[in-house]
C-alpha cells in the first residue's frame, strides 16, 4: 500500500458494481508541487496497469480532475496519460484547490483499494 498525505477518498459504488473514488484537497503554492505529485502517482499507477476510457466505452477506469484558487476560478489542470504527467498551474496567492474523480470496474476497484486504500 502506498502513503497518501493530501487525498482522502471518499468510495461509493452503482448499481453495475462500478465505484467511483472522490476526493479534494488543498495547499498553498509552496506545497502544490507535493499535492501535484501524489495525484500524478496515482494516475501514473492506473495508467500503467489499466486502460483510461469511459468506462460505458470499454474501459477500466476514467478520471476528472479540476482545480481552482480561493475565490473559485478555475485553475488550469491537464493529466497527459502517455507522459503519465499532471501539469497544474497553482494559483498566484492563497491556496490551490485540486479535485479528483476516479471511476473504475470492479477489478480495477479492488486492485486501486488494494494499492492505495489498505
């Protein structure tokens, strides 16, 4: 199982046995580049062991992200799968704010909990 210090994932799942993983977390512009990249490893981590698609389309795990600053504009946020790279522009002052949406089948659930979660 792999530390996490920024993400605290909140789990459900649907009717088709599918769960989604949510989480945010926050951090002045000092400590984004750390936020940035437990995020980027978790990706990296799906990317390599699964395929990134809607899941309705025949994937085994799908992502949203965003970000904003304080006052709630939107921050620029782009995960580059074949780079396996997060780029995340933090905001000039105060804190960024990183969202973190993460679908996936059942097999991908058990290995991402198995992984990440303990």
């Amino acid at each position: 199982m792999h530390e996490l210090n920024y993400l605290l994932f909140d789990r459900s799942e649907d009717e088709d046995g599918n769960t989604t993983w949510d989480a945010m977390a926050s951090a002045t512009a000092s400590r984004v580049p750390e936020l940035v990249a437990e995020v980027q490893a978790v990706l990296a981590w799906a990317d390599a062991h699964f395929k990134c698609a809607p899941l309705d389309e025949g994937g085994d795990w799908d992502l949203d992200l965003q970000a904003q600053d304080d006052a709630g504009q939107p921050l620029p946020v782009q995960w580059h799968a074949g780079e396996r790279q997060l780029h995340v522009s933090a905001a000039g002052a105060g804190r960024s704010t990183l969202s973190v949406s993460i679908s996936g089948t059942p097999q991908f659930a058990q290995a991402f909990d198995a992984t990440w979660l303990g």
